[in-house]
C-alpha cells in the first residue's frame, strides 16, 4: 500500500512544481486533462476491499451445505426405512395370505372328506338297515321253520302215542306222553299263543288219566289233540 502510494505522488510533483505562470500559459494551448487510466495499482487498490467478502460469506456457505446434506441423508434414510417397512409389511402380507390360501385348501380338502366320509356312512348305514331287514326276515323264516318243526315233533310224539294205545304199550305209550309235555314247553319258548298251548296241556292231562282205565278216551283226547296241531301248522303257512 505505502509503495503504491509513493508511486502516485512521483507522478503527481511534477505538475505541482510547475508554476502558477506555467500553468495559465499553457491554459490556452493544452486541451483539457483527461482522466488517466488506472493503472495495475490502482486495479488492485480498488479491488482490495472486494477481497474481504468472500472470507465473511464462506462460513455461511459451508453451513448451508452441511444443511442441505444432513437432510439428504435424512430424506434417503427415511427412504430406506419406508422402503424396509413396504418390503417387511408385503413378505408378511405375502406369507400371511399363504398360509391362509392353504388353510382355505385345508379346509376344502376336510370338508370333502367329510362330504365323502358322510356318504361313505350313509352308505353303510343303508346296508347295514338292509342287513337288519334281511336278518329280521331270515330270524323270521328261522323262527317259523322251528315253530314248525316244534308243532311237527309234537304231533310225531301224539302220533306215537296214539300208536301205542293200539298196540296196548303202556311204556311207550307213557314215554311219548313225557315227551308231548316238553314239546308244548318248546312252543312256549317259540311264541304260541299261552291259551292254544293251555288246550294242548288240558288234552294230554285227560288222555293220561285214562290211558290205562280207558284207552278209547285216551284216543278221542289224541284224536283231537292232532286236530288242533294241524289246524296251528296250518296257520303258521
């Protein structure tokens, strides 16, 4: 700065040396001063103050770009975490609406095993009621076959007796009976009627009392005993 200012003054003693008289002669003949050129000098004396700025302004640059990329890693960072949050919520979504499409496929696989298990069961169950049918009616054609070789026997054994009375056996005549009275027990167990087998009893009951004091009345009582076994065996057809 002194130099700069010690070169201005050089050039500057000239013109103040001259003298007054000097000076207004060559009032008419000299044109007017023409403001000199600044030199390199005086350039930079003029810009000198302007070198001072940019050092205020640079700290308030530098602030504002740390702002500026503090809320860029936050604007990236928020980024990220919804980004993360989506990626999570959608593999759970994912997974969650798996696994209840399979349950769903579970389910619909349960309820048409159980549709055919019903069916499966229906169908038993309709067998095992045609099963029953046919065991009914078969233990009905078996109860009536035995009924009807009860009522068979029993007229076998009145026969038998009828037979000894005519031969005058006695023996067999008494044995005959014995077994007469265990086939009316039998047709008991098979279901006859109590009073037709009461009639049968009375019958027997009256032709052993006189089977030996007489036979002949012995042999009405049969007779009509057989009558009536053939009249049930006639009703069970």
């Amino acid at each position: 700065m002194k130099g700069i200012q010690m070169n201005l003054e050089e050039e500057k003693s000239p013109l103040e040396k001259s003298t007054p008289d000097a000076q207004d002669g060559h009032l008419g003949d000299v044109e007017p001063a023409r403001n000199p050129t600044p030199t390199l000098e005086d350039r930079q004396v003029e810009s000198q103050p302007a070198v001072s700025e940019p050092a205020s302004t640079a700290p308030a640059v530098q602030k504002e770009s740390w702002a500026k990329r503090a809320v860029r890693w936050i604007l990236v960072a928020l980024i990220f975490l919804v980004a993360g949050a989506a990626a999570v919520y959608f593999t759970l979504t994912l997974n969650a609406t798996r696994q209840v499409d399979a349950l769903n496929l579970a389910a619909t696989s349960s309820a048409d095993q159980i549709a055919t298990l019903d069916a499966d069961l229906q169908g038993v169950r309709s067998e095992l009621a045609a099963a029953t049918a046919t065991v009914e009616a078969q233990t009905g054609q078996i109860k009536l076959l035995s009924l009807e070789s009860a009522v068979y026997k029993m007229q076998s054994d009145v026969n038998t007796i009828r037979t000894a009375l005519l031969k005058e056996d006695s023996i067999t005549a008494a044995q005959a009976l014995g077994n007469a009275r265990s086939d009316i027990a039998a047709l008991s167990e098979l279901g006859v009627d109590p009073s037709t087998l009461d009639g049968f009893t009375t019958r027997l009951n009256n032709a052993s009392r006189t089977l030996s004091s007489d036979p002949q009345q012995s042999m009405i009582e049969l007779d009509n005993l057989i009558d009536n076994l053939f009249l049930l065996a006639t009703n069970l057809k």
